[in-house]
C-alpha cells in the first residue's frame, strides 16, 4: 500500500493549521452535497458516525448540529486528533470518541452507522483496500459515504496542475466507474456513485504562497469566493467528469 502524501506532511499540516475551521456548505458544490446528504440522511439522533481521517473536525462539528449523530473520529496523526479537540471545542460540539489510529491496523471492534470520510481515499494507490476498511467498521444496514475531489480529470486536473502540480501528484485518479465497482464488489447494497458539483474555485489547493500556509489567506479566499460564486452560479454547469468537484459513493451493507 503506498501513501501519496506521508505522515511527515500531515503532522507538519496540522500543527500549522489556524482555528477554527468549519465547514463551509455556501458554495456552489457543497450546496449540492448538503442537499444530497440531507436526502441520504435523514436524523442521526440515536445513531453514531464514525469520520475516517477526521482532522480538522469541521465535517464532525456538521454532522452533530445538522443531524443529531454522536459522532466519532479517527485519524493516523495525533497532532490531527489533537486540532480536532481544539476545533470542536471552538464550536461547542462533544465528540463521543476520537481515536489516534491507523485505519490499516484498526483494532476496533465498535460499528457504526454510518461511516464516513472526505478526501482521503484519493491518497492512496490501492483504493479496493482502503473502502474495505471503511466497510468493515459499518453496521449491518448501515450506510458507508465516501466522496473524493475529482482532481485528476478535466479542466480540474489543468487548473490544480497550474496551481500547484505537487498537490495534484498526491492525488490519485478516481472516476465515479471506480467507485461504483468497489462498492459493488465488497458487497454494498443500493449503490450510488456518481459526480457531483459544478466547477467550483473552492477545491484547488495553492499550498503555500511565499512559504505562508494557505490557511493565512482564508478570509481574502473568502471574499475572493463570494464574488465569484455570484457569477459562476449564473453560468450553465453540467455535473460530470469534465466539470465536476467531487466524486461521490453511497451505499448500504
């Protein structure tokens, strides 16, 4: 199994990071990922989730206020876990357990409701392997949600590449056919794979400008956003490979 970006990288990512950090669902894509997840989900009080890869917390800080999940986090890098504290402490949120492990050695014998994980299975070459893990950690009838950016085709491969061609390298190309073949492979029911989103500013990552992490630019980034969201939410968009931000896979064991 090789890692596209190593833990060295991680580690020095999260001690850097800014608080706090939340999840922005304004833009024009995550509109459509809210949506999309609110017809998926429809409460999660009572139920758990668990994030695989859960650094900064912003995705946990939703599912608690949006649905109601006690939610739980993992990830590899304890100075990941360590933000995340701090992260939902900033928004009031209590995670019922956060757990510095790697998800190729997990030792957990807890299942949950729902699985779930964001932009991170496109760091990895043998995906099939990793979506079985998440799998493993699903309760029977639960669902697993895996979405990934959609860097590696179309004009955003041309952009990311402009960008920042390092970034771009860390990811590995994964189309809504890959994703649909590895759910339907290890045994998920009600498969749904599909693009989703328009073309979207939000999801390249210029790294560091002049050696300054990109999180020191978050609030010129996003005035920068606002403006251009009201332009490009008036253009015609088609939800596909060519276009699309996200890849997404839902299914049901």
């Amino acid at each position: 199994m090789k890692k596209l970006t190593e833990k060295e990288y991680w580690d020095k990512y999260w001690k850097n990071g800014i608080l706090p950090r939340y999840r922005n669902m304004n833009t024009i894509s995550m509109k459509l990922v809210d949506k999309l997840l609110k017809k998926k989900i429809k409460t999660g009080k009572g139920k758990t989730l668990l994030e695989i890869g859960c650094a900064p917390g912003s995705w946990l800080i939703y599912f608690k206020k949006t649905f109601g999940f006690d939610v739980y986090g993992m990830d590899y890098i304890q100075s990941g876990i360590d933000y995340t504290k701090r992260n939902l402490k900033y928004a009031g949120v209590k995670a019922s357990g956060l757990y510095t492990q790697d998800i190729f050695n997990n030792k957990m014998r807890r299942k949950f409701d729902v699985v779930f994980s964001w932009g991170l299975l496109e760091h990895f070459t043998d995906q099939e392997l990793i979506v079985k893990k998440h799998y493993e950690l699903v309760k029977k009838g639960g669902l697993l949600i895996i979405f990934v950016p959609n860097f590696q085709q179309g004009i955003n491969r041309i952009i990311q590449g402009l960008v920042n061609k390092k970034i771009l390298d860390a990811h590995y190309k994964i189309t809504r056919q890959d994703m649909k073949r590895i759910y339907e492979e290890i045994g998920l029911k009600d498969v749904e794979a599909e693009y989703i989103g328009y073309f979207d500013p939000a999801i390249f990552n210029p790294g560091t400008v002049l050696g300054v992490d990109k999180h020191k630019f978050f609030k010129v980034h996003n005035i920068a956003m606002k403006n251009s969201t009201r332009i490009l939410k008036r253009l015609p968009y088609f939800e596909s490979k060519m276009f699309s931000s996200f890849v997404y896979g839902i299914g049901r064991k």
